[in-house]
C-alpha cells in the first residue's frame, strides 16, 4: 500500500458502522459495499487526515486513486473523489486517463456526478485543447457515464457556458432511454437556466426533450415565475 494511505485505512475502519452500512448498500442497489460511514463522518476524516497529511505529489497520485479504487468499501471511493477534486487545479493535461478510468471503473452517480462537475469541469478550463481531442470520444461513447460527464461537466460555469456544444451533445443524446443521461440532459439545461434562462426556454420549446429532460430543465424557472411558454 502507498505510504500516503497507511494511516487512512484504519481511520475509516474506526468509524465504520455495520448498522448504518446495510441501509446504504441498499440505497446504492447493492452493488458496492460500505463500511457505513456517513456524509458528514467523511468530512471530518478528509479534514483530519489533511490536517496532519500533505498532498501527494502529482505523479504518486495516480496510483494511489488506483489503488482507492481497488478497496472494496465505497467510502474509499469517496476519498478518491475528494482528493482527486482537492488537486484539480495542479494536474497537467495527461491527467485525464486516470480520470477516465475513475469514471469507467465502479461507475455510478455518487462517484461520476462528482468526478464531471467538479474536477473534469475545472480540467476542461485549465487545458482547453482537450475539448477537442477528449471530448469527441467521450460524446460518442457507449458507455453512459463518458456521455453523462460530458453533459454535466459545465454545471459551474454559469455564464462561461459553452451554450453551443452544450446543446449539441444534448441533440446527440435525444431518443436515449437511459434515465441517467435524460436526467443529465434536465440537469445541464436547469443549471444554465440560472445564467441564461432564455436560451433554456427557447432550447427547451424547439426540441424534442424526453419528458424527464424537459420537466428537469424547467425546474428552477418554473419556481421563479421566469417560464413564459
């Protein structure tokens, strides 16, 4: 095991919870299993291991998300994410097959959402050449969660949204039974809708959204009286 995660495998397993873990299995489908170490528990062991742990230099880092993704227990997963979000900002363009192989590997919601909104978005922005190399593959995928992280992973930009190449993946992805990219597509569109509320309206009645997408896209207009259809 990598220096860097001695001390973290016993500091999860002191908080692990069987009775906690059971329910959380079963609100995951029970595809993964889980030491039962809730939201806020993780938060304090992610600020207490970095209160007294550096960083890991960059070229250690993938191996050791390698080998978070290896342990069986899905909070280990989580801490990957963390500290993958935790040094977006310092990796070099190469980096994204590693990030891929997060998103591919073990893939569901709680791992994908957080991987696309956060890192691969703040990725993106720091090496504008991928968009044209990485995104092409990723849009023309079959595998859902590539397409769902290029759905999702201008969620922060607001008004630095690429509003074109968001609305064209959406294209891409329409007739898609897939509930995790129709609910992607209602997602991307609602959190445009804040910056841009009139292309979202405009987008929304010109195309022919899966129901999901559309009642999605119009959430947060509909709760501001903003929607004019």
């Amino acid at each position: 095991m990598n220096t860097f995660l001695v001390d973290l495998v016993p500091m999860m397993e002191q908080q692990a919870n069987p009775s906690l873990a059971k329910p959380m299995e079963s609100y995951m489908r029970n595809q993964f299993s889980y030491l039962g170490i809730r939201s806020p528990a993780m938060a304090e062991i992610h600020r207490k291991f970095f209160a007294s742990h550096s960083l890991p230099a960059v070229n250690e880092l993938p191996e050791i998300l390698k080998e978070l993704w290896q342990l069986p227990h899905r909070e280990y997963q989580y801490f990957a994410v963390g500290l993958l979000r935790r040094m977006a900002e310092m990796l070099p363009g190469d980096f994204i097959e590693p990030i891929e192989n997060m998103i591919i590997q073990k893939s569901w919601w709680d791992t994908v959402d957080s991987i696309a909104g956060g890192t691969v978005g703040i990725h993106f922005r720091h090496h504008p050449h991928l968009a044209g190399s990485v995104l092409p593959i990723w849009r023309s995928s079959s595998n859902m969660w590539l397409r769902r992280t290029v759905l999702l992973h201008q969620l922060g930009y607001k008004k630095q949204t690429n509003i074109q190449l968001l609305f064209a993946v959406i294209e891409e992805n329409l007739g898609s039974k897939e509930f995790f990219i129709n609910k992607a597509i209602g997602w991307s569109l609602r959190e445009l809708s804040k910056s841009d509320p009139t292309a979202v309206i405009e987008f929304v009645n010109s195309t022919p959204l899966n129901p999901l997408s559309k009642k999605e896209a119009l959430k947060w207009l509909e709760r501001k009286g903003q929607n004019d259809r």
